[in-house]
C-alpha cells in the first residue's frame, strides 16, 4: 500500500509540475516586460 502512495504522489507531483511548466512558457513574453 505504501508503494502505491508514493506513485500515486509522484503521478499529482508530475501533472502539476507538468501545468506550471506550461503556464511559464505561455508567459515568457510578459514576464520580460515586467522587468
């Protein structure tokens, strides 16, 4: 049981990492201008 908690964490890990990486990319642009 513990086993599939950690993949089950690691999978949650993923995804959101996954979307934040994909939000960044879709405001490089922006970003730049703030600075």
């Amino acid at each position: 049981a513990a086993g599939f908690v950690v993949l089950g964490a690691g999978g949650v890990l993923s995804v959101v990492a996954y979307r934040l990486m994909l939000r960044i990319a879709r405001l490089p642009e922006e970003r730049r201008v703030l600075r």
